[in-house]
C-alpha cells in the first residue's frame, strides 16, 4: 500500500502518533467481529502463534496486539490482516486498512502469509452443515473429547493429534468422500495448487539436461539479484517542498507522486515524508535501518527531493545532511535484513553552484557562497559506502545544478519514472535503464536553449537488478 504523510517537528511524537492511529483502527476492525470471528482469526494464525498465546486470546484485538509484539503486524505492513479478513469473509473491513477485496485477491499470488492448508482448513469448515458435522464426529468419536465441537475445533483436533496434515489427508478425504462428497473438489483443488509450486519443467528431463539446466540456472542466479523474496522491499521516499528561508521547491509533488505510482507498480511497500526536518530524517533512517521487514525483502529504495550541494542534501530546516551518511544507515553492519542486497538511492537536488533559472525552470541549488567546504572536496564515490551492492543515482554531475519544473516536476526523475515504465517489461537491468535516463535527460534544454544538465550514477553492485515484469499494465 501506499501511504503518504506529513511529518511535523515533534521528535518521536509523529511515529507514536502514527502508532496509536492505526491501533485505533485495529480497535474498530475489533469492534465488528464477534466470538464466531475470533475463533476465525485464532484458527487462521494457527501457524502464526504460539497454541498457548491463541489459547490465552478472547477478542481480536488481543490477536493483533501479539501479532503486533511479534512484528508480524505493523502500520507498514498490514498485508497478513487484510489477508485474514478477506479468507474469514470480513471484505468490508478491509476499507479500514486502504485494501479493497479485489486488491487483496490480486496480491495474494505473491504475498500470502497464511498457507493454502490452513486455507483449505477453513474453507472446509464453512462447508461443513451441522448435520455433516455431527455425522463426522461419530466416526472419529474414538479420537475426539467429549465436548461440543465447532467445524474449526472438529478439524482443530484433528490437527493436534496429527491426523490430519498438509501432507497427509487421508482421513480428511475419508470423511468427506462419506459425509459430504460436495467438499471433495476442495481438497483436489489444494492439491492442484500445491502440486503448482513444484517446478514441473525438470521432471522429464534425462539426468545430464537436468545437471545442465542446473549449471546454467546457477550461472543466472550468480549473476542476477534474486527477486523472488516475500515482497520486494520498501521504498522511502523524503519529499522536501517548503523550507524555512530557502525557496519553496514547486513541482516536486508531480515527482513523488510518480515515483509512488512506478515504485508500487514494481512491488515495492512505498511510503513518502513531506517537509521533513534533521531530526526526523534521523527518525526516519533509524527506522527503516532496524526495520525487520527487510529480512523477507529483495531490495531497498530511497528517494531524496531537496535542495542541495555537491555531495549533501537540505532538510526543511536547512540543516546539511552529507548524502554519504544517508547511505551509512544501510550498510551490511547497520543494516543485517540488506546484506548482499540491492540498496538504492535517487537524489534530485543540485550538486553545484545555482544558475539563474527562467520563469518555468528551477534549480535545486545554493549559491556557491553556501557551499560547504568539506563537502565540495569530496569526490561522487566517496559518497557511497566502501561495500558491495549500492547503487546513487544524481540528478546531475558534480558542480551542475539539477532542473525542475514548477508543473511538471524535475527533469530527471520524470525520466528515471518514464524508463522504468517503457523498460522493465523488457527486462532491461537498472544500470541499462539509467543510461537511457542520462541519454534522454541530456538531450533536454530550457525553452532558450541555454540549459541544459547530465545526471550520473556511482554504485558497487555485484550482479545485474533486474526487476520481475509487473503483472498489470503501468498506468497513472
């Protein structure tokens, strides 16, 4: 999902009020379940918690307040709770967490978090009538205690004394073959869908094609960044538009909000900082350098919209914030979830001394009398981390200023967005894509032809970025 906030000088106050807001809204998604609802939820996080924490849970809210203390919830991660609502058929609450059910049912392929056994489980129980019911458990009466048993705690049972199991259905086939032979297309449903996950292509292969095939998959994985993680990363994106004394930055909106559409188009969980101060752009970067969500990610980007010098960037507060310390908060010790992953950075802010702009152009630059001189002496590689897998990319060389339109917003990230648009799909890897960019955003000039501007990327990557082509068709 994409979220965009606005980011007040309050310390630590805006994330702890973005905390408690989103615990409000766990209490109104608790507030329309009933008991029924619970033991839902309870039955679907079977393989999310412990038993004995389930057991020790009465409300839903207490489900989300562990699934919260275990990291397996979160503001910027409530994919695992829209899940369970859409399987336990709550769609009309998903509104409560920005999902719509056709979203949910879309992202599913490659974001599920509740396996398809457990998902077979419960669509089993809502097809089991009480007559059915009642006739299953007087043929496993032996197995079963002596209580009144729901659908869910019928199977529930079962579980626990592994009769039944993901790979083992025999009694479950039994039951259903005999009591309700409707709930079998089920069963053989799940088992097409798990047989699906095996890769088919290898089993009709003689053993010197499969120790081929093998060589030259492992060629391509050691030369390609894998990309077939939980999900594809976060994308932070740090939008600057007032300032305290500097100029207001007109037209950066048009840029974040393109980077938003293209960055989700790709997979990446987005979320944009307006107007953000020092201070909680160290909030920010602390943040996400802890943030647990990395471990299941494939990438990580960060987008800065500011104004800046050669080798620092502005916050609203006009405080310099070295570009080189930005990218420190990721390295493979600050940062364990990215090791050996690509971690990427877009600045669109000057690098050099400002050049008068006409009435439709601006620069995102300082004069040179600003400039700070422990910054300028600094080469652009010394900008990034001394190890592997970074990628920066500038709006434009050392010593140049960077051009935004007040409406249509920068030259180069509009071209950074429009790449990616034409050339993902053709599976082009990032560093051929911003070639491209630089190529398009030199040939641009000003209307008196008298402007003009090179972005250049510095990066240590190892291997080739591809990204996966995007199911749906791009559209803004």
């Amino acid at each position: 999902m994409t979220t965009q906030v606005q980011v007040p000088d309050l310390g630590t106050g805006w994330e702890e009020n973005c905390s408690m807001n989103f615990r409000r809204t766990l209490l109104v998604i608790d507030e329309n379940l009933g008991v029924q609802d619970v033991e839902a939820l309870k039955f679907l996080c079977r393989d999310r918690l412990s038993h004995k924490k389930l057991e020790e849970c009465h409300s839903a809210f207490e489900i989300f307040d562990q699934l919260l203390i275990e990291d397996q919830l979160s503001e910027e991660e409530p994919f695992l709770l829209a899940e369970l609502l859409y399987t336990s058929k709550q769609k009309s609450l998903l509104k409560h967490l920005g999902y719509t059910k056709e979203q949910v049912q879309s992202l599913l392929p490659t974001q599920r978090k509740i396996s398809l056994f457990r998902n077979l489980l419960y669509e089993l129980s809502e097809g089991i009538d009480s007559e059915s019911l009642q006739r299953m458990i007087f043929l496993q009466r032996d197995a079963l205690p002596k209580a009144e048993m729901t659908s869910l705690s019928f199977l529930t049972h079962l579980e626990k004394q592994d009769r039944i199991a993901e790979d083992n259905l025999t009694i479950l086939e039994d039951l259903c073959k005999m009591v309700a032979p409707r709930l079998m297309e089920k069963i053989n449903t799940y088992k097409r869908e798990k047989a699906s996950q095996v890769d088919q292509e290898t089993k009709s292969l003689h053993p010197e094609e499969e120790e081929l095939v093998s060589r030259f998959n492992g060629m391509l994985e050691a030369a390609v960044y894998r990309m077939d993680r939980k999900h594809r990363g976060y994308c932070v994106i740090v939008n600057n538009q007032k300032f305290h004394s500097l100029g207001e930055r007109k037209g950066t909106r048009k840029d974040a909000d393109h980077l938003c559409c293209v960055f989700q188009w790709l997979g990446f969980k987005v979320k944009v900082y307006d107007d953000v101060t020092e201070k909680c752009l160290e909030e920010v970067l602390e943040k996400y350098k802890s943030h647990p969500g990395h471990t299941d990610g494939d990438c990580f980007v960060f987008c800065v919209l500011t104004h800046g010098i050669f080798g620092a960037v502005y916050s609203t507060d006009e405080f310099l914030i070295p570009i080189r310390k930005i990218m420190s908060h990721f390295t493979a010790q600050q940062c364990p979830g990215l090791a050996h992953k690509p971690k990427l950075f877009f600045i669109q802010a000057c690098q050099g001394e400002h050049i008068h702009p006409s009435v439709s152009l601006e620069a995102d630059a300082l004069s040179s009398e600003c400039t700070h001189p422990s910054v300028t002496e600094v080469s652009l590689q010394h900008s990034i981390p001394v190890e592997a897998d970074f990628l920066l990319g500038l709006a434009t060389v050392p010593g140049y200023v960077s051009f935004r339109h007040v409406e249509k917003g920068s030259w180069y990230i509009q071209s950074l967005c429009n790449h990616l648009k034409e050339l993902v799909p053709r599976q082009e890897d990032i560093l051929s894509i911003l070639t491209a960019v630089n190529n398009d955003v030199s040939q641009q000039v000003d209307k008196y032809g008298t402007k003009k501007q090179m972005p250049q990327p510095a990066f240590t990557l190892r291997k080739k970025l591809v990204f996966p082509v995007p199911e749906e068709v791009f559209f803004l």
